[in-house]
C-alpha cells in the first residue's frame, strides 16, 4: 500500500491519523503501555484501512494497529517486494481465546482473504511456493502481534525460520482464507502456524509453522 507523496494529502492525513490517535487512547485499557525498546512499535506506524469490517472479539485498537503493521511493515510502499500481492490481503476476523488465561496462556487467531491473479502464478498458472510463503510470512506474524499488543510484549520481530508443507494447488481466481494461530510468544523467540485453504471447496492448499525472534543490537 503506498503512502500519500503531496502536501496536501500528508496534511490531510496527518489529520486524520491524529484523530484516530485520540480514539485509540480513549480505546485502550487503562493498564496498556507501549512496549520499550520495540524493534517495530506497532502504536508508531501510520494508520491503514477501515476495521469496522473486521469480526472477532478482539478490541477495536487491537484490530487497526495489527492492520498497521501489517501493511506499513508487512506490505510496505507500491515498490516493496510482493506489494500487488499483499495489499489486496483483507482481514475478516481477530479473535482473542481467553479460556486458559489463568493458566498464563492467552491464544490469538487472525483470518485473512484474497484471490489469486496473475502476479501470484508460477509459469504453469497455479499459485507460486514463493508466494505462498509471502502470504504465509505476512499473515502468520499477525496473531504475535495482536497477542503482543494485549501482553504489552512486541510481538513483531523477524522471521527465523518457517516450515511449510504444500498440500494441493490453487489456480487463477481461487478464494483463498489464511487462517493463522499464536502458539507461544517469549521474550524473545514466538511462533505460530498457519493453514491456507481454498474458501470456497475447503481443500487444504499450505500449512506452516513460523518462528520469529526479536533482534539483538549488531556487534561488530
């Protein structure tokens, strides 16, 4: 998604991210602080798209700072790798699993939705690995963030590693649902996994598991 160039749209937007800012204090619970020394604070990044649409009982704040993130860091400018791919990813669903917070767990589910076109083919007309695991790296990273922006942890750091499993292909026009779960979020390294499905048969087309960590300081 590219960012506004002209004065005019800056100020306009500027404007507009200032109004969004007031809401999101009003929004946030009265214990939220910003996590310290963020690689990425997701609270920092301009703000991107309307989450009204969105479902899931996660807080209204929760849904448009992970959709910041995603799109500012995630997605970045029309000049960014897999820009065409990833700006028409739209999220459907944030849902925040409560149920074993007692026993110090809480777990964060993200659904995201697009269609394959033409810049996501392989030269046999199906769905490329590489983008696949774009989509993936992408998609899988929201639930760490949403799970960090509630656990006033930064949940997202850089990919160390990620395992994918390919299970069936998808051709041009396949609605494709992007299911991605938290499973742990340290201090330091957190993982999730990730299902990618054919909405509309239900067929699985990739699976993963992503680990990311938080980077260190470089030594020389």
């Amino acid at each position: 998604m590219s960012r506004p160039n002209s004065a005019s749209t800056s100020a306009s937007s500027s404007s507009s991210i200032s109004d969004f800012d007031t809401h999101l204090h009003a929004s946030r619970p009265p214990n939220y602080r910003p996590p310290g020394k963020a690689w990425i604070d997701p609270a920092s990044l301009p703000n991107y798209g309307e989450v009204k649409h969105i479902r899931g009982n996660a807080p209204e704040y929760v849904k448009q700072l992970n959709s910041n993130t995603f799109f500012s860091y995630g997605v970045g400018d029309e000049d960014c790798f897999g820009h065409k791919v990833g700006k028409n990813v739209k999220f459907v669903d944030v849902n925040i699993d409560r149920r074993q917070e007692r026993q110090g767990r809480m777990e964060a589910t993200t659904i995201a939705e697009v269609q394959v076109t033409k810049y996501m083919l392989n030269g046999a007309g199906m769905l490329h690995g590489g983008c696949v695991a774009y989509l993936i790296d992408n998609c899988c990273s929201t639930p760490l963030v949403v799970l960090g922006l509630l656990q006033n942890v930064n949940g997202v750091g850089v990919t160390q590693a990620m395992n994918i499993l390919f299970h069936s292909p998808a051709s041009l026009g396949t609605r494709l649902s992007i299911i991605s779960t938290s499973i742990s979020l340290g201090g330091r390294v957190m993982t999730s996994r990730c299902e990618i499905i054919d909405k509309d048969s239900g067929r699985a087309v990739a699976s993963a598991f992503l680990n990311k960590m938080q980077p260190g300081a470089p030594k020389l």
